[in-house]
C-alpha cells in the first residue's frame, strides 16, 4: 500500500484543532453584543423603561373588547311582537352604530341614548316580515365588540284599515281636513295616530283629534293657506290597533290645497256671499231651513258634490215629507243631511226673501241640471271640496264637529287637548 494518505491524515486533523480558539472568538463576541443590546446602556435610551409600557399597551391592545351587546329576541326568533320586543343594550361599554332593516333593505328609523346604553326604534316593526340587526359597541378603550341577528315578526290573525278623504292627488278647499275612518274601534290611538304623519308645505303645525275610537281627523289652526301641498303618511303595518287586531296600511298620499274660497250664508239676511281670494266674488240670493226645520249654524266644509242626487225625507228623520229623485247641483256639508243644493219647484220669489227647506241652504235653479246660468249651477261649477260654507243667524244651534268634516267648530285648545 501507498504511505501517502496515512501520512496526510494527521496534517487535516491538526488544522481542525488548530481553527478551534478562532472560533469561539467569534462566538464570545457574539453573544457579549447581544447582551449589551439587550441590557442597553447609557446612550442606548432604554433606561427610562419606555420600552417597556410600550410592549404592554400592545398586548392590551390585542385583548377583546370589554363591551357586550345583547339584542332581543334572540337570533332566529319567529313570531316576534312588532312593538316593544326589539330591545338593543351594551353592557361595560356604549353602542357606536345599529342598523336594522328587512330583507328588503328597508331601514328601521331609531336613536342610540345619550349614555349609550341602549337603541330604541322610533315606530313599530312591520308584521311578516324578516328583520337583520347589526349593532357595534366601544368599551373604555376604543375596542369594538359587535353582534347580529335576524328574527320574524308575527303573522296577525285579524286586522284594520283606515279608510281615508281626501284621495291621492286630489285639489281641496282650504278647509279640507285628512278625515280616517278605521274598519275597527281603535283601543291604542296614541301608538295608531303616531303611525300616521301629516306634514305641510309650507310647513305649519298639523295636529290630530279622535272623534270617539274609530275616526281620526288632522287640521292645522287655521284654514289651510292656498297652494298648500300636503303630505299623509300612513305606517301603520304592525301597529297594534286593539289587543290581537294590526295595522295592515304603507302608504303615502298626496294632495294639493287650490285657491281659497269660504262663502258666509246669513240665513236672516236670505242671501250667501263667496269669497274668493280675500275678494267678494258673487253674492247669491238663498232660501234656509223654516222656522220649524232651521239650518245649523257654524262652518261646514263641503264633502261630497252630485251634480243631480235623490233626496228623500225619510233616511234623515222627516218620513214621508218628501222624496225628490232629481235635485240638481247638491254639495253635502253634514253627515246628517245638510245640502246646500238647487231648488227648481220652489217659487223663484223666496230666494233672497223666505226661508222654506227642512234644513237644507237651496239656490234657484232649473230642473235637470242643464241650465249653467242658474245660481245653483254658477255656485256648484266654482266649488271645490274642501270649501267652507259658513252659516250664521240661524235660529238653530252649532252643528257638532262630527258632523261631517266640520272640525273647524273646535277651538285650537279643544282639538289638541289630549
């Protein structure tokens, strides 16, 4: 065998040795270094500890929020009430944002309370129908906890409806109330008249007034000014109207105030005056109720216009006084059957001098309605509903406010009385 390589072999080893005191030079250098960085010294600026409060704010930072948000009913209830059952709270902490709204995406208006500790909607939920929730809440330090939810409103087994005048797009008079008649007698009318909002442009104070449980009447102080848009906004879907009975009416309607025009009958006098925009437009010669059937006194506002109606004694309490199939150009002013309308088969001489109706206000006029030059048809064609016919001197007493749309026979103080 060859010496060569065995010689060589000891030559490597010795260099290895040899490398050894090198080497852990370097390691000593090393890990004195890292002690210095670690331990820091006087220009290292660690002395002052703020590495330390530093390090600890971070981990605070990274500790879940100390806020709880609880919302009620819980998440995937089915049959939840629509008024009082949505409960939203926070708990070590104050809510920052909630949003609820349908699958529609239709939002449910409410406020956060000053102290932050609870959402409250500002009208009832809608019946059927899916809600989603979301709410998010802070603690003392700014950390954010949030929750969400989505439940479903009841099914109601019975419920109501309010039919309402004027309709959709209609023009009025300027004593045009919004009158609602409910299909059933209301038990909560604080929560069924906070469902409905009536707004005026321009803006004046709209106020509501129940004539006994199941009609609801909105006016402001005085006659509406001309021009007047009016906005009725209908949210009673889920309102509870009686215990188990529910609202079932979205809505929005509109209609729009024309010129004024308010006519006084003095039924002393025999005659009625119209006003029309601050300015005497006509006066007309009338005939008002005998002296043993009068004419109420107060101001009625026109409800119903027929340009020839059937009147008959009977269905107002005078039996078989009379039945005329053909009265022409009769304007209702009461639900208990006051007109103002034409008279053909009177005798033109007691227009402007005798007083001879059952209570009714008549005009001259021709029989059929075709005659437009007549002072019933002249009247009936500038008319509106909504009109104010004001009668006074007569020897009879005010008629009632709820006789028709006539309201106006309250005092602002008595209307707004609760």
């Amino acid at each position: 065998m060859n010496g060569q390589p065995i010689s060589g072999a000891p030559d490597r080893a010795a260099g290895r040795r040899r490398g050894t005191p090198g080497l852990l030079a370097l390691l000593l250098g090393a890990l004195l270094l890292l002690v210095t960085a670690c331990g820091g010294g006087d220009d290292s600026g660690g002395g002052d500890g703020k590495g330390k409060v530093g390090a600890g704010k971070a981990a605070e930072d990274t500790k879940a929020s100390a806020a709880v948000v609880t919302i009620a009913p819980k998440d995937g209830a089915d049959d939840v009430q629509t008024s009082g059952a949505l409960k939203i709270s926070a708990a070590q902490g104050k809510l920052t944002a909630v949003a609820v709204a349908d699958t529609k995406g239709n939002a449910v208006a409410g406020k956060i309370s000053a102290d932050g500790g609870s959402w409250t909607p500002d009208l009832n939920l809608a019946s059927a129908t899916k809600y989603k929730v979301h709410a998010v809440a802070k603690d003392d330090k700014g950390r954010e906890s949030a929750k969400d939810t989505t439940f479903t409103t009841l099914v109601p087994k019975d419920t109501f409806v309010g039919q309402y005048t004027p309709e959709d797009g209609d023009t009025v008079g300027v004593g045009m109330p919004v009158s609602i008649n409910f299909s059933r007698g209301i038990t909560n009318p604080e929560a069924v008249q906070k469902a409905i909002k009536v707004t005026a442009d321009p803006a004046v104070p709209v106020e509501g007034h129940w004539f006994g449980n199941d009609r609801l009447d909105f006016r402001p102080e005085k006659y509406w000014a001309a021009g007047t848009k009016v906005t009725v906004k209908f949210n009673l879907d889920g309102v509870e109207g009686r215990p188990g009975v529910y609202g079932k009416q979205t809505r929005t309607v509109k209609f729009t105030v024309g010129r004024s025009q308010v006519s006084t009958v003095d039924a002393k006098a025999h005659t009625m005056t119209i006003v029309n925009d601050g300015k005497v437009l006509k006066t007309i010669p009338i005939s008002a109720g005998a002296p043993s059937t009068t004419t109420y006194n107060g101001q009625m506002v026109i409800s119903e216009k027929y340009e020839i109606t059937r009147m008959n004694g009977a269905t107002v309490g005078f039996g078989g006084e009379y039945d005329i199939k053909d009265v022409p150009h009769a304007m209702r002013l009461s639900s208990s059957g006051t007109f103002i309308h034409g008279n053909y088969w009177g005798d033109p001489s007691v227009f402007g001098s005798t007083n001879t109706s059952h209570g009714c206000v008549g005009l001259e006029d021709d029989r059929g309605a075709g005659n437009p030059s007549t002072p019933a048809a002249w009247f009936y064609n500038h008319s509106l509903i909504g009109d104010v016919v004001i009668v006074k001197n007569s020897k009879d007493k005010q008629i009632q406010p709820d006789n028709g749309l006539n309201g106006w026979n309250l005092s602002w103080a008595d209307w707004t009385k609760k």
